[in-house]
C-alpha cells in the first residue's frame, strides 16, 4: 500500500504580499525559492504543471503580466476584501424578516 509520500499536491495557500505588480512578483519568488527552489525557480515547465500552479515559472508570472492580470491572481494571489464588504455580504444572507400584520 502507497502512503502517498511522493504525491505532490497543490498548494493551498493563497499569497496575500505586496500591491503593486512588482513586490508580488518578487514575493512569490521568495516564497518558492524558501520551499524548495535554492537555485532559483525555473524559467520554463509544461503547460499543465503551469496551469495547476504546483511548479513556479518565469514564465507563469510573465503570462499573467500579458494578460492584463497585474494584481498576479493566475499566480494565486487573494484579492484584497476589506472588512466592510464582508460585513455587508453578511447582511445579504439574512433571510427576509417579513412583517407580522395583526388583523
């Protein structure tokens, strides 16, 4: 039986650094670079790895750049929600309180 050690998963967490372009570009290397990557991320991998975000690239990152996606989401950063628009969001799952009309 497998314990799928050597599976490799893809990661769940969501980079959260910078706002501009190019402090969350430089943020996503360091991050790769303190997993795995010493040497430095590679310049080029298959289309499908690159899709599924679970090996880093240059060009992973030039690719969101060419398509317009300065804020990096392709790359899997969050988007910044502020705590009002939670708040807010919350308020519209409140069920309808309809009012009670005594005859």
């Amino acid at each position: 039986m497998s314990s799928n050690f050597w599976q490799i998963n893809k990661q769940s967490e969501q980079f959260n650094h910078g706002k501009t372009c190019i402090s969350r570009a430089m943020s996503y290397i360091e991050v790769w670079e303190a997993r795995c990557y010493c040497d430095g991320i590679p310049d080029e991998v298959s289309f499908r790895l690159m899709e599924s975000m679970r090996v880093p690239s240059y060009k992973a990152i030039a690719m969101c750049i060419l398509n317009n996606d300065l804020a990096l989401y392709g790359l899997g950063f969050a988007p910044h929600v502020s705590h009002w628009y939670r708040t807010v969001k919350d308020l519209n799952k409140e069920p309808d309180r309809q009012m009670e009309i005594e005859l």
